[in-house]
C-alpha cells in the first residue's frame, strides 16, 4: 500500500496503526532521512538541509533509500509506504522495481484534507525523534504529556514544521506529488479517502475501502 496525500494529512498516523494490525513494515523514506540527517555524516548534513528547507531530496537517493529497504525479508509479505513516491520519477522506479520482483499491484490511499485544516494540524504537531510517531497538542495528545505513547522519548517540533516552510512544502507537493492522483487513477489503483475526523475513524475508511 502507498499512502499519498500532503504534509498532515494523517499519511504517518494510519500507515503506523495498518502496519500494526496487518503486521507488516512501515516504510517512511521522512523518517529514514530524518535519521540520516541526524548521523552528522557529509550526507547527512546535506540531506540535512534539503529537510530543512522543505525541499524534496533526490529522485535517486529516496528510490536507493526504498529499493535497499523492499529487498529485506519483512517486506516480503506486504508494505506500507509512507512519503514514497512523490515524484512521477519515483512512481516509475516504484513501478519497475516491483515489476522485477513480479510482486501485486499496490493499492494507492489518497488521503484529501482542506489546506486549513493541514495548516492547523502542522502547527501543533509533535514528533518523536526515536520511532517517528505523531502526535497533536490539540486532537491526540499523548498519554503523558510531551513523552512519545509508545518508547517514552521526548516529543519535538519537527524544523520542517515551521510556517514558513510548511507552506514551501505545501507547494512543493501540490507541483511535484499531487499529479501522482492521475497518474494511479489512469492505473486503476487509486482509493480516494476523506482524511477529516479521529485517527481511528479515518483507519476504518481506509480499510472499508482496500477490504470493500
Ligand atoms: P515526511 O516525513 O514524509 O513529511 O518527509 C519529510 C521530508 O523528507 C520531506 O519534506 C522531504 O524533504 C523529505 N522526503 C521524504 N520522502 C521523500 C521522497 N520520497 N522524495 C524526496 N524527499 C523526501
């Protein structure tokens, strides 16, 4: 499964719950290059600071990132990708690779919450820098205030979840991701979910929707 949708649409909250109840990997390429950035190495500092930026990374180091990821023995039964493909680059090497391992079609969640509604939810988001769930100051807080529900880490403000960068990467996904709609629309894979409302109300739709 792919979930596609903009920054806080809910795309890490529900692949983390469907990969808890199907048990199968979450593959967050965010989450894989927040790690790196935090190893200090030379590419890390510079994915470091595309991050930052809210600019998308290369087309080649997110499909390495996610090819090295697919080849493991978990994946075999089945994936949740979350923040990959988000570019029609990237859904043609997704394409391709899973083609060459003669594996089933995807099924492609588009998750569609209102640009006010994004906004609000961005700004009082909070992380966990250690698993990368998620939280909301507001609609899910955690049990202990400022403490990761599932590790105890401490919760941060994400750099990327500034204002002023959010509305870059609100950009960048309506010019580089979203024409990813069409495109698994023209594939007939695309699911169209209403990401408005709980966490776990927005699960059930989506599984209403792949389980029919
Ligand atoms: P996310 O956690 O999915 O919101 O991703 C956080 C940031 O990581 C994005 O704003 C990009 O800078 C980068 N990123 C994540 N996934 C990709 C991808 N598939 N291609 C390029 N950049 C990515």
């Amino acid at each position: 499964m792919v979930f596609l949708g903009p920054p806080g649409a809910g795309k890490g909250t529900q692949a983390q719950q469907l990969a808890g109840r199907w048990r199968i990997p979450q593959i967050s390429t965010g989450d894989m290059l927040r790690e790196a950035a935090r190893s200090g190495s030379p590419l890390g500092r510079q994915v470091a600071a595309t991050l930052e930026a809210g600019q998308l990374v290369s087309d080649e180091i997110a499909v390495t990132l996610v090819e090295e990821r697919l080849n493991r023995e978990d994946a075999r039964g089945g994936f949740i990708l979350d923040g990959f493909p988000r570019t029609v680059g990237q859904a043609a090497a997704l394409d391709g690779l899973l083609a060459r391992h003669g594996r089933e079609p995807l099924n492609v969640m588009a998750i569609e919450v209102p640009r006010e509604e994004l906004i609000a939810r961005l700004g009082g988001r909070r992380s966990c820098p250690r698993d990368g769930s998620s939280y909301h100051l507001g609609n899910h807080p955690p049990r202990v205030a400022g403490r990761c529900d599932l590790c105890g880490g401490e919760l941060m403000v994400r750099n990327d979840d500034r204002p002023e960068t959010v509305e870059k990467r609100l950009q960048i996904y309506q010019q580089q991701t979203e024409p990813l709609i069409a495109y698994y629309q023209r594939k007939g894979l695309l699911h169209r979910v209403d990401g408005l409302g709980a966490p776990l109300q927005v699960v059930e739709r989506i599984i209403r929707s792949v389980e029919g």
